[in-house]
C-alpha cells in the first residue's frame, strides 16, 4: 500500500535525523531554531502504569495532519532521548510526504530499556498499551494504521514489537538495530530476524542483565508472516551490532 511506504520512507529519514542528533551531541548542540516546515510539535506526558512513572512523549504533527492520519512511532537507541530525532531533515521529510505524512510518536524509553518489558519496567507493553493508544485518541490518528521504527537500541525494539504484536503494526523499520551477531547468524537479513524468533527470540546485547531469558515474540507461523513487513538497514546506531 503506498500509505505504508511512504511511512517507511519517513522512518528512514528520521533515522538520519538520528545519526545527526550524535554527531552532534544533542539538540542542544544545533545552532538557533530548528526549522520545522510548518509541522507542529507537541510535548505530552503520559502516567504509565506499566513502568510505573511519569514518561515524555514528542508528538510531531505535519502540517496537512487531518483525521486518521496515519502514524508512525519511533523509537530512539540507547542514551537517546523523546527529542533526538527533532532535526530538520526529519521535518523536511514529512513536509515532502504532503498530506500522506504520518503523525509521528517519539516516546522516551529510558537510557537502555531496549524497548522490552524487563526487570526495571515494562518499556514494550508501554509502547503498545499506553503510548498509541494515548496518541491515536488525542491527535485523532487512525489506530489501525500504525508503523513503527526505530534505530540501533531502538531497531531492536521495533523489530521485537512488530514481531511481538504482528496484528498491530502494518510495517516494521529498523535501522542498525541492536543485535547479538549471533542470533542473526552472521548477517542482517529479514529471513534471519523472523527465523531467529521460534528457537529463542531476539537477543538485545544487555539481555543477561536484564532478567532475560530471551526475548519471545509471536509464535513461529505469525513471525513468518510478518516477514513482508519488516524493513532493515545495517548501520547508523551508536550501539550496532547488526551489519559492519
């Protein structure tokens, strides 16, 4: 569907507005004002109940934004932050998708949750049950037209989400997504994140830390399935262990 690939396009670019947030050293480091090509940007707190405190959420709105958008969580690595990705290239990209432009969530997920429910929250079920939902209703996005992405600490979440929660994630992007060489065999490919799932899950590099035994997503057939919806890039994450 060409809604869902405009939205991947998207995440694409919001990962090199990434990139440029470390290069940089924060957003504090960019001189004077973001241009924000006409979107709007939002800051809204959410009280999870799931991790058990009061968390940040950046919502840009396009400028064409209308009702049932469709909308775009991003999910950003390891020491990022709700804002990292609040670059210009970012806002440029969304201007370019015209009236097709998603909404996008970028939700705060701690220094190293990885995105997953674990000992010191639960960063995953947060994402899907309290972080969307939230959104959809308040900036009137459509809630059956939900992608996710997301780059190095933040790749590895959304490839554990989507593969987790296959019905409600239309597309899945990660970008140098934070995960052990050896769970994908050597390379980075779709087939080998959907096959690593059945034997053990997907491993992030702190999993042993964490409480983890492995990190189990859907069963093996809704995995498979979700194979067509998973995009991959190698690269990119301060935190990669997927690609060079």
């Amino acid at each position: 569907m060409i809604w869902l690939r405009r939205v991947v396009a998207v995440g694409s670019i919001l990962a090199v507005g990434a990139v440029v947030w470390i290069l940089v050293g924060g957003t504090d480091s960019l001189p004077g004002a973001t241009d924000r090509h006409g979107a709007d940007v939002e800051h809204i707190t959410i009280e999870s109940k799931d991790v058990g405190e009061d968390l940040p959420v950046s919502v840009v709105v396009p400028e064409d934004a209308g009702e049932n958008t469709p909308l775009l969580v991003f999910l950003h690595g390891r020491d990022g932050n709700e804002d990292s990705s609040l670059v210009e290239p970012m806002f440029a990209a969304l201007q370019d998708q015209g009236k097709r432009a998603p909404i996008v969530a970028f939700p705060y997920g701690g220094e190293a949750s990885y995105w997953h429910d674990r000992d010191d929250g639960k960063w995953g079920s947060y994402v899907v049950d309290e972080v969307i939902p939230q959104v959809a209703n308040r900036f009137e996005a459509d809630p059956d037209r939900v992608a996710i992405g997301g780059i190095s600490m933040g790749g590895f979440g959304a490839l554990h989400l989507g593969l987790k929660y296959p019905k409600v994630f239309a597309k899945v992007s990660a970008v140098g997504p934070a995960i052990l060489r050896d769970v994908l065999r050597g390379g980075c490919r779709r087939g080998d994140v959907a096959a690593s799932v059945a034997p053990g899950g997907l491993h992030a590099p702190d999993c042993a830390s964490a409480g983890q035994q492995g990190i189990s997503a859907a069963d093996p057939e809704s995995s498979a399935a979700a194979q067509d919806r998973i995009a991959l890039a190698p690269g990119g994450g301060g935190d990669d262990r997927c690609g060079a």
